[in-house]
C-alpha cells in the first residue's frame, strides 16, 4: 500500500460507501486516509492448522490456565487459610505463618502466568506488521472513528481469535479468575469474620490479661527468665518514671511455656507509669475508666493505635508517651489520647490496682477496648 502525498487529501467516502464497504476496505481506508504505509502485514500462521501452530495455541492455554488456577488458589486462600497470630513457639505457627507468602505467591503467578500468556498471544498470533504512519492534529472525525474501530476488529480478525475456542476459554478463565482475585482483596473483609472468634482467649478481643475465674493476674517484669518471675509494686517505680509488665498468674509458676507465651504475645506488653505527684493532679480520665488508676500509677498498651509498633518512650517532661515508628505521641495526663502524629485511638487502659494480699499490682481485668491498630475502627 503506498501513502498518497500530503497535500493531496484522499477522498472521504460517503456515509452509504462507508455502510457498504467490508471490513479489509475499511483498514485499507483507514491506513490511506491516516497516511499509513504497511510495509509488513504478514500471516503468522499462512498454513492453518499446522502441528506448530496446534503447538502455540496450547502455549498460550497453558499459561492462561496457570493463571487462572493460581488465581483460583489465591482467592481459596485468601477466603479459608487460617491466619491469626501465633507466637513462634505455639502450634499451628508454621501453618499460620505461610498465610502471607501464600498469598504473595498466588496472587504473583497468577498476574505473571496472566502476562507471559497475553505476551506468547501476541508474539505468535497477532500479525507483525510494520507501519509508517503521518502525525494529525485535531480530533478524530467520524469516518476515521470507524476505520479505527475496523481496524482493531480486523487485528482481532487477524489474531485468529475467534476461531481459537482453547484460547479464548482459556484467557476466560485466567483473566476472570485473576479479576475475582483482584476483586476478593477489599471484599474479602465482609466473607472472613474475625470477630467470630474473639470469644475465646487468643480472640482478637482479648489479650492476655484476660481473667480465668477468679485467678489474680499479676504484673510482672521480664527478667531476661521467665522462669524467674519478678512482681511489681508501687515502691519499684519512683515518680516520673515508666517499667513494662507482663501477666502473671501463679497457676503458671513453673510452667516454662506459659510463662513464655505470656512474655511473647504481642498484645501483652503494658507501660506501667508512675506520673509525678504534681502531673497527677492535672489528670483528665475516660469516661468510664475513672477507677482504671491505682494513685499516681497508670497502665496503657505499649501496642500503638496507628499500625501497632511498640510505643517505648515516655518523656516524664511532657508525660508524653512517644511511637518512634511514626512519631504518633499521646498524652498520659490524658487517658493517653493521641495529640501528634498519625494515631487517631487512645492508647487502651488496662485496669490496675494493689492485691491486698501481697502488696503486688493486679490487673482488675483485660482491657475493655481494642489493642493495637486501627483496623477496630472499621468494626463499628
Ligand atoms: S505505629 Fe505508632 S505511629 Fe505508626
């Protein structure tokens, strides 16, 4: 085909020559009228039916069919692989911990296999031409809308698509797959219920400090042993100062693994603050936790609101409790509201007070709000 110069516009048909024309006289409208000049229109497969191009098509299927199973896999996982955490020293921690890379792994083969599929498509059935092409200015007017639109069609036409069933059942099936695991992501929330288990003890409603009948639950340091249980009282901490705690219920002295998963659970850690007795006085509680307090002692999650890092600092100066992990701060004088960064939840109170037995503190219960990052604030 050669390309007519370009000061001499080709002449545009009429609208009942456009409605007649086929769609090989359209492309061929197309290319002139947009000064196109195929050098290179091949065949790729000239004699049909071939034992290679049998051969190619099976390719192409295969990796489809990869993406599509993958997907598949991804969006079963996603859906029933059980995932919560467990400490490495727990059962089922192996099983658990595979949820993540499970999930990575599916969902990248899938995209990948998705890719090198469309890729093999294209290198072996869509016709390579090479094309010289003139540059337009302006926008498209109608007949070059429907020498395009001809054009596509007859690239579909001409990448033997529509007579590859294997092909396009295949793409189907990978691409359709891939697409409902893309869509599981931000559904899946509304099929996996995490709140159905937060009524036993590793729940997410729960932590450690939870109480078993009327078993005292103890705060106590970590040694480097836990074997060796250290409790906490009030003459321990002097004023303006800060000590983490763990719990601690004498069923569990001597059990090694217990103790353990107590200093290892992640929701576990508290920050036991003393304030300085003038800091004291300027105290603003929660509403409902006002006996949350035991005098100038006053005990938060060390687990952040904003994505759940340790919250190591107190600076006595400010009585503010400092995230290094994003620069979250939060008031101690104040139920520990957040008052910087990008924490938007208090950190949760656990409630404290003397065992009138031994003089050591007691949790009076778990925490009565969520631990950690803000994914509780989608429950309500
Ligand atoms: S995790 Fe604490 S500020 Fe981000």
């Amino acid at each position: 085909m050669s390309v007519d110069h370009p000061d001499v516009p080709p002449e545009v048909p009429s609208d009942e020559d456009l409605a007649r024309m086929d769609r090989d006289e359209l492309v061929r409208l197309g290319t002139k009228l947009d000064g196109v000049e195929l050098v290179e229109y091949p065949d790729p497969w000239p004699v049909k039916g071939t034992r290679a191009e049998k051969r190619a098509e099976r390719m192409v299927a295969f990796w489809f069919a990869v993406s599509g199973l993958t997907g598949l896999a991804f969006v079963v996982a996603f859906i029933f692989w059980p995932s919560k955490y467990v400490a490495p020293d727990q059962d089922g921690y192996f099983l658990y911990s595979l949820y993540t890379p499970v999930l990575g792994l599916t969902l990248g083969i899938a995209i990948l296999a998705l890719g090198v599929g469309v890729l093999n498509y294209t290198r072996k059935f869509i016709p390579h031409e090479i094309a010289v092409q003139e540059r337009h200015d302006g926008g498209s007017k109608d007949v070059d809308i429907r020498t395009v639109v001809a054009q596509l069609a007859d690239t579909g036409h001409r990448s033997t698509i529509a007579r590859r069933p294997l092909i396009k059942r295949s793409l189907a099936f990978g691409g359709g797959v891939l697409g409902l695991a893309i869509t599981v992501v931000p559904l899946g929330g509304l099929l996996r219920n995490p709140h159905a288990q937060s009524s036993n003890e590793n729940g997410l409603l729960h932590t450690g400090w939870l109480h078993h009948g009327a078993e005292k639950v103890f705060l106590r340091r970590d040694t480097g042993d836990p074997s060796q249980v250290e409790l906490v009282s009030p003459a321990d901490l002097d004023a303006g100062s800060m000590e983490t705690v763990f719990p601690f219920r004498e069923s569990e002295r001597g059990d090694h693994e217990a103790l353990l998963k107590a200093l290892n659970r992640a929701d576990n850690p508290v920050m036991l603050i003393r304030l300085r007795p003038d800091d004291a006085q300027k105290v603003i509680k929660h509403a409902g936790q006002e006996d949350f307090n035991y005098g100038d002692y006053y005990a938060y999650t060390k687990i952040c609101s904003h994505v759940g890092c340790p919250t190591s600092l107190y600076e006595q100066r400010t009585n503010r409790i400092l995230c290094p992990c994003h620069q979250s701060q939060f008031d101690a004088l104040q139920y520990a509201k957040p008052v910087f960064g990008p924490a938007t939840r208090k950190l949760a109170q656990l409630p404290i007070k003397i065992d009138p037995d031994t003089g050591y503190f007691i949790s009076t219960g778990d925490f009565i709000e969520p631990v950690g990052p803000a994914y509780w604030e989608r429950k309500s």
